[in-house]
C-alpha cells in the first residue's frame, strides 16, 4: 500500500508540472488522454493495481485514486474554462457582432410597374377593379361584340377548358362585369392576368399581364382618351416621351386606335435599333371608344352617355422601362434578376 501512495502522490506532482503553462487544446487533449484515458491513462491504469492489495488496504487506495482522479478532472476543467471561457459564454450572442441580414424577398418588377401603373391612374380618379381569370365566351368575347364565329377572334389564340370556359385571352371582359354592375359615371382600371396560346419567345408568353381601362359618362370624347393616355404614359415613361396614335380595328371600340411611344432605348434615333427596329416606334397599347354595342349589350344607353377603354401589356411595359430583352426572364425566379429591382 505505501508503494502505492507514493506513485499517487508522484502522479499528481507529474500532473500538476505538466498542466503549468499550457496554453493551447491539443497540449491539453494530449494530457487529458495520458492520465485519463481509460485504456492507457496512468491514473486510470491505477484502479487495476487495487487488484493486487490485501483486501482492508483496498478501500483506501481506492479513495486515494479517486482523490486523484478528482483532482487532475478538476484541473483540466478549470484550465479548459481558462482556454475558452465557459460553455455559457461560448453559446451567448454577441450583441457586438454585425447582424446576419436574411433576404426577406422584393417585390417582382411587373408587380412594382402594376403598382406604378395603379397609382397614376388612381391619381386621375380611377378605381382599380378586378375579375376572374376563367371566362365564359359570353365575356371573353360575345358582349365585346365578337359575334360566334367572327374571324376577330382568330387574333386572339385562344386556351380553352371545355365547351362553357376558356381562360381569358384579355381583361376587356372585366369592362363587360363591372359596367352590368355598375351604372355610369364609370372610371376604372382592372390589371390581371391572361393567358394566350404561345409558343415562349422573347416577347411572346402563354401568360403575362394586362391592365385595362374604362371611362363611360356623359359627353365622354376621343379627346378624353388621348388626354388621358397621353398624360399617363408621360409620368410612367418620361415627361418628354413622344406618343403617336394608329388607326386600329378592335370589336369592343370604334374608332380604334393604337398608342405607340417613341422609342425609349434610341430616342427614335438609330435606324439599327434592337428595341424599335429602327421604326423609332414602340406600340404598347390598343385603344379606342367604346362601340355603342358594347354599351347596348349592358343596357347603359349608347345615345346618353359614351365612353373610352384601352388596354396594355404591363410585361412589355415593363420590359421597356427596365430595358429587359426578353420577357421570358420575368418567370424564370431566378433570384438574382428579381432582385435587382428592389427600387426603380
Ligand atoms: N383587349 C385588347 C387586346 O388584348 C387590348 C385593348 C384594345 C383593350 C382596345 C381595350 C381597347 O380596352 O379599347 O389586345
């Protein structure tokens, strides 16, 4: 027994030197495995002596060891806390620290030019109305004044569900919806979806986004509409903006026209360029006053009041003000296109 007490006390003195100074965790992991681990460590290699002790001088030793043994864990956790600060403080937050931003998304461009468009025109008295996607060929087509079979709606490649619905090729039936609702002075917007049978090409989809919009009142006049077309496309585009109306043929409208901008990208200055084609034109809208039938179609009396609509593609607008080449990047969610549009 007394060799034994010695070695304990020896093993400790040994300890005891080898901890002094150690500043670094491997230093510490090497001593941590030459005293305690369990196969090979010399205080653990200890408890295997007990075996050779009289039996009443067993209970001793084994205190002994485990002073030991208590005493080098004790030592190591204290030095570990010294090397690295308590567990506690290791998991706390750092309120020093610059924070971790997490992207919380943006708004999609055709979004923020939809709402651009929303509040030039809420400015001038709009309302913004809304109406479903599937439609009725009564709607999409018949109360706008396409009789069946018209060779008009061939221009409008049209998605059908079945016999009864179709998905709507334009907005122009929420004109139809909120007129029969509604009874003039009638002064809205109504931007959605629609959706045409398209092969994706830089400026043809199968779906994209339309805005439409409709005054019906009393002694409303074609100079209303460019009036107010006109200012629109100068707060949205530029207020220099040149803005040229084509006549145009459309069921719901007579007289039709077509609205084209000058050319954002060349100021209708480079005869090779990509986005007007040289023409130094860029059509963007259809347009017109409201044919009497449309307005007989939802008892509103054509020889009271008349009316003006129009109708525009909020993708090619958007394409234009941003200067986007091909419309098919709006809906491929790559993140770093969508962001870049945080602010315009
Ligand atoms: N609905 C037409 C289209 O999709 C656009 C349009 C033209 C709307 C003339 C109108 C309008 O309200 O008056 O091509």
């Amino acid at each position: 027994m007394s060799g034994l007490k010695e070695k304990i006390e020896k093993l400790q003195e040994r300890f005891d030197e080898a901890i002094e100074g150690i500043t670094d965790e491997k230093t510490l992991q090497e001593v941590r495995n030459l005293y305690l681990s369990r196969s090979r460590g010399s205080v653990s290699s200890l408890f295997g002596e007990l075996k050779s002790l009289k039996p009443e001088e067993k209970p001793d030793a084994g205190k002994e060891i485990n002073a030991l043994k208590e005493h080098v864990q004790d030592k190591l956790q204290a030095l570990q806390t010294q090397l690295h600060g308590p567990k506690v403080v290791e998991e706390m937050v750092d309120l020093t620290l610059p924070g971790e931003a997490s992207y919380i998304g943006s708004p999609h461009p055709i979004l923020i030019i939809q709402q651009e468009i929303e509040n030039i025109f809420l400015s001038m008295g709009f309302s913004v109305e809304e109406g479903p996607e599937i439609e009725t060929d009564y709607y999409n087509f018949e109360a706008l004044n396409f009789p069946p079979h018209h060779p008009a709606r061939d221009d409008w490649d049209t998605l059908y569900i079945n016999d009864d619905f179709l998905l709507r090729t334009h907005t122009s039936p929420v004109q139809i919806r909120v007129m029969e609702k509604r009874k003039p002075p009638i002064r809205i917007i109504t931007p959605g979806k629609v959706f045409r049978k398209e092969s994706p090409d830089p400026t043809h989809l199968p779906m994209f986004y339309q805005v439409e919009g409709l005054v019906v009142d009393r002694g409303i006049t074609f100079a209303h509409l460019k009036g107010t077309l006109e200012s629109f496309l100068k707060v949205l585009f530029h207020e220099k903006t040149k803005v040229r109306f084509r006549p145009s043929f459309f069921p719901f409208t007579e007289p039709s026209a077509e609205v084209d901008i000058g050319c954002t990208v060349c100021n209708r200055e480079d005869s090779a360029c990509r986005v007007c084609g040289g023409g130094g034109w860029i059509e963007l809208l259809g347009s017109g006053m409201v044919d009497p039938q449309v307005l007989k179609n939802v008892n509103i009396d054509p020889e009271e009041y008349s009316g003006f609509a129009f109708g525009l593609g909020i993708d090619r607008a958007a394409m234009f003000l941003y200067q986007i080449p091909d419309l098919r990047y709006f809906y491929e969610n790559d993140l770093r296109f969508i962001r870049q549009f945080l602010q315009k």
